[in-house]
C-alpha cells in the first residue's frame, strides 16, 4: 500500500508520520473518527487528497491500515 503510492506521497506521510508521533490531533492531520466499514479507525490527511487511515492498537500504539486518495478508501 504505501510502497504503491508515488514518491511524493510517500515523502509527505513520512512528514505527517512526524508530526504524528508528536501529537496525532495536531490541527494540520485533522484528525477525525471514521464510521461504517472503517470504524473504530481513524484517519489523517496527507495532502489534499491522500488519508491515511490507521488504528489504536493499545494505549499510545497505533497501526496504519491504509493510505490511498479519499475516493479510494471510501467508495
């Protein structure tokens, strides 16, 4: 999935994974709750377009399920 994705993609969730493991609510990932299919995760953007969506797997570890454009991971 992320080794899929294009080369500036993949830089930019490398930045975004940084502020992340910093404060995964800072402003910039808006991070939010998915519903339906995707719940209980929950998703950050990396750009415009591409969310990564991942999971608490425990208190303060979480997983990273997966990353693709907004019509990708919820159509």
């Amino acid at each position: 999935m992320f080794k899929k994705q294009r080369k500036t993609v993949q830089e930019k969730f490398t930045e975004r994974l940084e502020v992340f493991v910093c404060d995964p609510h800072c402003e910039i990932l808006k991070n939010h709750a998915l519903r339906g299919e995707w719940r209980p995760c929950r998703s950050i953007n990396i750009t415009g377009d591409i969310r990564a969506v991942y999971e608490e797997i425990s208190e303060g570890q979480y997983e990273f399920v997966a990353i693709g454009s907004h019509s990708e991971l919820y159509s």
